[in-house]
C-alpha cells in the first residue's frame, strides 16, 4: 500500500508542478499537505520522520477533504489524483 501511495503522490508532485492556474496560496497549502502526508508515511514505515509542517486541529484526511472540495469544478484532474491520495491514506488506516 504504501508503494501505491507513493505513485500516487509522484503523480501529485508532478500535477502541481505543471499547473500555473493555482494561486501561490493554494500551491503552498498543498505543498505543506503532501509534505505532511510524506512525513506520516515515512514514520509508519519505520523511517526518522519530521515534524508535521504546521499544527493542525484537523487530521490528513479532513484537510485532503477540504481541498478537494475547493477543486472539483475547476481542477478535475488534480482534484481525482487527491482523491487517489485519500484512498490511498484511508487504505493504510491514516
């Protein structure tokens, strides 16, 4: 599960690098989120993780969610790899 994920999230990595119509605000909430998602990963599978990016009241998922959300009519298809990534992360009990 955890090599799907990290498709996944290459997949990501490469959709929000050749996507200019994000606003740098946006960019960076979902720059801080995968880094975050990473760094659960990385501490599930027994690597040195890092702190989160910023303390969070809301967990992975609640904030995948909300950004998803904010997507589906204008991204669609950023919108269904974060979908993926959700998936991905409820599969590994995250």
């Amino acid at each position: 599960m955890a090599d799907d994920l990290a498709t996944t999230l290459m997949n990501l990595h490469r959709e929000l690098s050749q996507n200019p119509k994000l606003d740098p605000q946006t960019l960076e909430a979902l720059r801080l989120l995968v880094g975050d998602i990473q760094r659960v990963v990385d501490s599930q599978c027994g690597e040195d993780a890092e702190e989160p990016s910023e303390p969070s009241d809301h967990t992975l998922g609640e904030r995948l969610t909300a950004i998803i959300e904010g997507f589906e009519h204008e991204h669609p298809q950023l919108t269904q790899t974060l979908s993926m990534v959700a998936e991905r992360l409820a599969d590994m009990g995250i």
